[in-house]
C-alpha cells in the first residue's frame, strides 16, 4: 500500500506539470463534439414529443370547450382571430381558465382556429416545424392547405388528425 501511494505520488507532479498536448486538447474536443451531436437530435425529438402529446391534450380540451360554446351560444361558434380564446375564457360560466398557447409556436401564439358557416371547425397547432400547414376548413368540412406536421381537432369530414 505505501510503495503504491509512494509511486503515485512521486509521478504526480510529474504529470501534472506537462499538462496537455494539443493534440489531446484536440481529440477531447472531437470526442466532447461527437457526443453532442448525438445527444442533441435525440434531446430536440424528446421536447418534440412532448410538445405534441401537451398540444393533443390542449386541444382535446379546446374542443371540448368549442362544443360548449357552441351549444350555450345560439349555436355559434366563437369568432376567429389571433385571441379567439377569449370568448372561451370570458364565457359565464368560464369553459377554459385561461387562454391555451401553441407549444410549438416561437411566438406564444394561441392554437389557431377556423370555422366554416358556423357548421365545421378546425382548431390547430403548428407543429414541430413552427409553420402552419393548416390554413383552415372548407365548407365541406375539409381542411384546406395540408396536414403536414400540424396536429389537430375538427368536426369536419377530415375527421381528428395529426396525433
Ligand atoms: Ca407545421
């Protein structure tokens, strides 16, 4: 036991006062980088999952609120726009507690949302790509522009979607 302690001690200082190559440097760097590269996509596809199973659940519930509306509001859908969530949120009594936000929206934006004479709708994330391929629902309940990676609700012949 003290002959080993003793050698490691004595090469110690040794080691410790070369410090390192540049080529060491180099090859810990490569191999810190290839390790990176790995773990990156897999990290960025675990916060994609996630988001799209939170914006399945959100918009499930936004549905569901839609529906609500619709049946307390003369049958009616809410109005459209960037804060359409506000009819929801100041509806007596309240059918969300608060305006739900896009996950995958840079922006924070709120789902997107679309009817058609007050008989289809469509209600929308944008998707891991962050550009809304949906660009609404027909007047045969149909969505317009393309699926792509969008995930969605609707009561239209598309049917529910995306997740
Ligand atoms: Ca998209």
């Amino acid at each position: 036991m003290t002959g080993a302690r003793r050698r490691i001690t004595a090469q110690m200082p040794r080691a410790a006062g070369r410090g390192f190559t540049l080529v060491e440097l180099i090859i810990v760097i490569a191999v810190i980088a290839i390790l990176v590269g790995i773990a990156l996509p897999r990290l960025r596809g675990m916060i994609d999952e996630g988001n799209t199973a939170k914006a399945a659940a959100e918009l499930r519930a936004l549905q569901a609120a839609v529906e609500s509306y619709y049946i307390h509001n003369s049958k009616t859908y809410p109005s459209t726009g960037a804060t359409w969530q506000s009819a929801l949120t100041s509806a007596r009594p309240k059918l969300i507690g608060s305006a739900l936000t896009d996950p995958f929206s840079t922006s924070s934006a709120q789902y997107q949302f679309a009817k058609s004479s007050n008989i289809y709708y469509i209600i929308w994330s944008v998707g891991p790509d962050n550009t809304a391929d949906v660009t609404g629902i027909d007047s045969s309940g149909n969505l317009t522009g393309t699926a792509d990676d969008d995930i969605y609700v609707s009561n239209g012949t598309s049917g529910t979607g995306g997740f």
